[in-house]
C-alpha cells in the first residue's frame, strides 16, 4: 500500500461544488470587452429589458384593478339583457291581450245591437201601430285611405202599418229621439187594404248608434235569474 504526501507549498485541493446555478459574472464581462460600441449596445438592451419589465409588471398590476369593474360592468350587462328580454316578453304579451280584447269587444258589441234596435222600436211603437218586417239593408264595409277596413255601421228597414197618420208621425218623431238610433228617415207611405179596412202601409229606415255610457243600463245576474225563473 502506498501513500502520497503532497509536499508542495501552496497546494490548494480542488473543491468539488454541487450542481447549483450560479449568475454571469457581468463584471468580469464588462472587464474584458473593450470595444465601446458593444458596451453601450448592451447597456441598451439592459436599459430596455429592465424599460420593459416596468411597463408588464404596471400592466399586469392595471388589468388585475380592473378586474373586479370588468367583472362587476358584465353582471350589469347580463341584469340588462334580462331586463330587455322581460320588457319584450311583456310587450308580446300585452300585444296579444290588445288583439283579444278588441275581438271580445267586438263580439260582445255585435251581440245586443238587434235587441238594442227592436226595443227601442217597440218603445217608440204608438197605439193602432204595428210591424210587417224588419230587415237589416247590407252595406259594404268602409275602406280608408291608409288601407284599413271599418265595418259599415248596422242599418235597418221596418215595413209597417197603421190605422192613424198621426200615429204614424209620432212613430218617425219618437224613433229619432232615441239614443241608440240615428238617421231616421221615411220611405214614403201608401193605403193599403187588409181586413176589409183601409189601412197606411209605411217603409222606414235608421241607423244603430251605440248611445252613450249614461242611457246604458245594467242588471245583476241574479236579478236576471230570478225574473227568469
């Protein structure tokens, strides 16, 4: 077995570091470069790396304050989108009730208007006064310049006869002092014979005007249900 001293002076054994990273010595970079040009090319760059580190670091430290407004405009712009789509459902809807209600008006208003018109004729009727026929005179509907169509308003014909003229007259004047008729005109009379007797045959004409609210009377049902019954 041998064994070796190491007798010279100033024999330093070689150190055996880890694997660790170490950072460039820039100094002794700078030392070795002489050409002024490359020192301040890298000086610029240098200058720029650290130019632009600021400006990301001042970006990223921007976006993360506005984070929280970002978060909170896009909440505010869902809350509006759903308020917009519950105005237009709302809208739709009350679209569509207009439309069924001016069906049901319609409906309801065409329903009494030939019981409106034989009471008030029956109101008006004089005494030795009595009605042949009632007939409704067909008219086309209105159609306006716009293009829009208005149902021509309800007329009427009576065919009657009675045994006094001034019957007759009153007859004409009491129809057109009713609310809910209008343009009460005569067709002309005639003597006719029935039942042996000379006898006035007379033609009139109106038209059904709805009156107003004031001569609309009203009944409860059970008023109704206990006439009826």
């Amino acid at each position: 077995m041998k064994i070796k001293i190491n007798l010279l002076p100033g024999g330093k054994k070689k150190k055996h570091g880890g694997g660790g990273l170490k950072m460039p010595d820039f100094g002794a970079f700078v030392s070795k470069v002489k050409d002024p040009l490359l020192l301040g090319a890298v000086a610029s760059w240098i200058l720029v790396a650290v130019f632009m580190g600021g400006i990301w670091s001042m970006t990223n430290a921007k976006i993360a304050s506005l984070t929280p407004a970002l978060e909170e405009w896009r909440r505010q712009g869902r809350n509006f989108e759903q308020m917009i789509e519950e105005k237009d459902h709302q809208t739709v809807l009350r679209d569509s009730l207009r439309i069924e209600l001016r069906a049901i008006r319609e409906i309801d208003g065409d329903r009494y208007v030939w019981p409106h018109i034989m009471d008030e004729i029956s109101r008006a009727m004089p005494e030795f006064t009595w009605i042949v026929s009632l007939d409704a005179v067909v008219q086309q509907d209105i159609v306006r310049d716009d293009g829009t169509v208005v149902p021509a308003p309800t007329k009427f014909s009576i065919d009657g006869r009675t045994s006094n003229i001034q019957a007759f007259t009153r007859f004409l004047t009491q129809l057109g002092d009713s609310p809910w008729l209008t343009d009460i005109q005569t067709g002309g009379t005639s003597t006719v014979v029935e039942g042996n007797r000379n006898v006035t045959s007379f033609r009139i004409e109106g038209t059904f005007h709805r009156a107003d609210s004031a001569f609309i009377q009203t009944v409860p049902v059970t008023d109704i249900t206990l006439q009826g019954g």
